[in-house]
C-alpha cells in the first residue's frame, strides 16, 4: 500500500458529489470535477497497482477543466448544457477514431465507467467479510465495469496486479474517516453519491430498449439527445 495522502477524506469528495446536483437538477461541472479529483487522491493512495486507472481518470479530468476554461466555457457549465451543445453543433461521433475523439461526452462517459467500477469496489468492500479477498472483490468489480473496454493483454496484466492487494481493513483505513467499521458506515452514506442513482450517472444511463440514434447528431431535438447518450453508453465498443 502506498503513502496514504492525509488531505484525502472520503467525507469531502462527498460533500463535493452532493454539491453537484442545482436547484433545476442539472449536474454542476466543477463539483462534479472537484469530487473526481478527490476520487483520484484515493486510487493513488490505494498503491501502484492502480496507477494505470489514476492516470487514466487524471486525463480526462484535465480535458474537462480545458473545457471549463476554454472560450466555450459556459456551455460546459453542466452536464446538461454540454450534451445539448456539443449534439447540436456535430462535436460528438459514433467512430472511436472520428474528428473529435476527445469530447466532453465521450470524456464523462469514459469517467463513469471508471466511477462505476470504484461504486462496485466499494460496495464490494462494505458489504463483504473481514477475510474477504480485495483481489477477488476488485477483479470481479473490474470484469464487469472495465474490462470489455480493454484489450487482452492490459485485463491479463491488470488481474494478475489485483492478486498483491493487501486486506479488507487496509483499504479501508486509507479513507480517512477512522476504524474500519467506521469507514463501512460511511460508504453506506456515499453509495447513492457514486452509485447508478446519482444524477451525474443518470445523465449517461444506458438503456437497452433504445437502438441506435434515429437521426446524426447534430439535431436540435433533446430526444435525439438523450436517444444517442443511451445508445453509446450501451455499445460495447471502446469509445
């Protein structure tokens, strides 16, 4: 296990997740990317062993902030705003290698998927026995979330890395919230903030009873919005 970072306490990503939802309920961009940064500080404390997941939420934060500060700045207020102005002016595509790789929508949905696979780890973590195996529990959380986006070799290496992780109770004192059993009662609180129910996921949540969209890109209409959200967020393609 690496250094564990005392300026990380899993309480203030929480408080930065529950922050990003407004009044209109539209899920707020720079909370939402603080709570990421957060989330980033425990997978580096968490060891090297996550270091390829780290880096790899680390990028797609700093693309999101480049948004945030670039001349286009308030059309990436939120999510919201962003999905409706990259649709209508063609900056999203269907091709993984097409003109605008690196959108703000493909960019979240990469991020959720590595925050659907932490919600998995941990809740794997709070529900499990004390002599639960953290490499079964992390392995398994990863073959759901991560691993169809990956090619063979990075999922071989990545599962034989899980098999150094250390205990149950050492993951857990990495929060910074106190004893283990402490830390299992706060997760119980941060479930619905990185779970499947948070707004910010809701925002990309796959639904398979749609197909592909009726329409390119580009349209104004908001069904066609969410019509082809839903659609890449269930392909099985690495987006």
């Amino acid at each position: 296990m690496a250094d564990v970072d005392t300026d990380f306490n899993l309480k203030v990503v929480l408080v930065n997740f529950k922050q990003c939802l407004s009044e209109k309920e539209e899920v707020l961009m720079d909370p939402y990317l603080t709570g990421w940064k957060g989330l980033i500080k425990f997978l580096n404390n968490l060891g090297a062993v996550f270091a390829f997941i780290s880096k790899d939420v680390l990028t797609k934060v700093q693309i999101m902030e480049k948004f945030r500060n670039s001349e286009q700045k308030e059309n990436y207020f939120s999510l919201q705003s962003m999905v409706k102005y990259e649709i209508s002016n063609n900056l999203v595509d269907f091709q993984k290698r097409a003109d605008h790789p690196d959108s703000g929508c493909r960019t979240i949905l990469r991020l959720h998927r590595a925050l659907h696979w932490l919600q998995l780890f941990l809740d794997g973590l709070r529900t499990s026995q004390e002599d639960s195996k953290t490499s079964s529990l992390c392995t398994d959380s990863y073959n759901i979330a991560l691993a169809t986006y990956h090619p063979w070799l990075i999922r071989k290496a990545v599962t034989v890395a899980f098999c150094t992780l250390p205990s149950r109770n050492a993951f857990l004192e990495t929060m910074n919230v106190g004893t283990p059993e402490e830390a299992v009662e706060m997760l119980s609180d941060a479930m619905p903030f990185i779970g499947q129910g948070h707004p910010a996921r809701k925002c990309l949540k796959p639904d398979l009873n749609l197909g592909p969209p009726v329409s390119r890109p580009g349209s104004q209409s908001t069904e066609n919005i969410r019509i082809y959200l839903n659609y890449v967020n269930s392909s099985k393609t690495n987006l």
